[in-house]
C-alpha cells in the first residue's frame, strides 16, 4: 500500500502488511475463523452478525439448529423460507434487529433458491466478480457481508474489509481517515496476492486485535503486538 490510491497513504515507510500479520500471528495465533459446520450456516451467520456481537449471533443460530433449520442444504433453506417471517425474526431475535435480518436473509436464501436451485455449491460455480456483483444487489448484503460469504463459505479470493481494519490501519498509518471500502479491500488483495487462507486469517486477526486491544476509545497500546510499528502507539496518541 506505498503509493497513494483512493485515499490510501503515500507515507515513506508505513509498516508492511505481511510483518503486521506475522506479529499478530504471533502473539494470537490461529483463529480458526469463520466458525461454522456448513457453508450454509456461515453464510447465514454472515447475515447475522451485522451490527451485532458474535455470542449472540451463537444463540441465534443455535436456535435455528434446534428448530431442525440448519440441518440439510437445500432442505434447510426451503424450510427457513417456507417459515412465516414473524416465526423466523424470533428464532433469530438474539442476533438482535431480529425483524429486519429475517427480510435479509430470506433474501438471500430466495436468491440462492431463485438462481441456484437451493444449491450452494452451483453458487460457487460462479466466477468471483460476477458473483460478488449479483450478491451486492440482493437485499440486506453490503460488501462486508458479500465478502464474508464469498471468502469463508465460497472459499473465493475476496478480502473481509470491517471497521477493525479500518479503525487499524488508520492508527498504524497504512490508510487515510476516510478510506474507502473498495480502496482498502484492494490494497489488502494486491500486497497478498489472493492467497485466501491469508486473507482468511488476516481478517480474523484483525477483528482479535480490534476486539481486544486496538479498541475505539483507551486502546492497550501497551501490550499491543505492533506497538513498535504503530505511529499512533509511538506518538502517545492513543489515548485522545
């Protein structure tokens, strides 16, 4: 990410992507990240887990499992279809905005049923863009979550851009404030050059970091595993 491009820095030298993963690697190790038994349930924990913590997205998928909804491919989706809407938001009520999520990932599952046939794996038979471009116009999927879908269900070269990488690069220097989704992905995608399980882990990293260190207000630059290569950790900025 040397060059300036779309808002990322043209600083001299920002630090490089691969020691920030090798220092985070490190000191978390693997993450094993995205967690789920099928491709199906990632992809509904993708949907999910907008704007809302992981644990409870855990109890809202353990109630679908426990309703029989996540049992088989394409049975479990036309199942979850077939439910009324108001019985789908309270099985999922704990991933919270529980009305609006059973919209979006019945929209989801109707696209996989309406294009698909309820089949995932023809799904990925599609090529990455042109399916990332067909998941970004269904309803409810942004690029974080179309992204998510395709890398850790699909297993597609897409890198996860959230707002813990963008909240980490802008304090280590690799990003401008105001860095844009696309800018960051990109960056991400051309210094690793599509190796998913990079851009797997790498993600998972940085959603550690950003949970439990590098958090919005009182990061622990501390104990941070970049405090040495973080601008922002140097400088005594991170309190502000």
């Amino acid at each position: 990410m040397g060059a300036r491009r779309d808002g990322l820095t043209a600083r001299p030298a920002p630090p490089d992507l691969r020691d920030i993963y090798d220092r985070l690697f490190a000191a978390f190790g693997p993450q094993h990240w995205w967690p789920g038994d099928t491709p199906l349930e990632i992809c509904v924990g993708a949907v999910l887990t907008q704007n809302t913590a992981w644990v409870n997205v855990e109890k809202a998928i353990a109630n679908l499992k426990n309703a029989g909804l996540l049992d088989g491919e394409r049975e479990s989706i036309a199942r979850m279809l077939a439910l009324p809407d108001d019985q789908l938001a309270q099985l999922i009520r704990p991933s919270g905005y529980f009305n609006l999520k059973a919209k979006r990932l019945k929209g989801f599952l109707r696209f996989v049923q309406d294009k698909f046939d309820g089949d995932l794996s023809a799904m990925w038979q599609e090529p990455l863009e042109s399916l990332r471009f067909r998941l970004l116009d269904v309803y409810g999927i942004g690029p974080e979550t179309a992204d998510s879908i395709l890398l850790y269900a699909g297993g597609f070269p897409t890198f996860v851009v959230d707002a813990y990488t963008i909240r980490i690069m802008t304090r280590l220097g690799v990003a401008d404030e105001g860095v844009t989704y696309h800018a960051m992905k990109e960056g991400f995608e051309t210094a690793l050059q599509g190796d998913v399980g990079l851009f797997n882990e790498y993600h998972a990293l940085l959603v550690k970091l950003g949970k439990d260190v590098c958090r919005p207000r009182g990061p622990r630059c501390g104990g941070c595993a970049l405090n040495a290569v973080c601008p922002t950790a140097l400088s005594g900025r991170s309190g502000a």
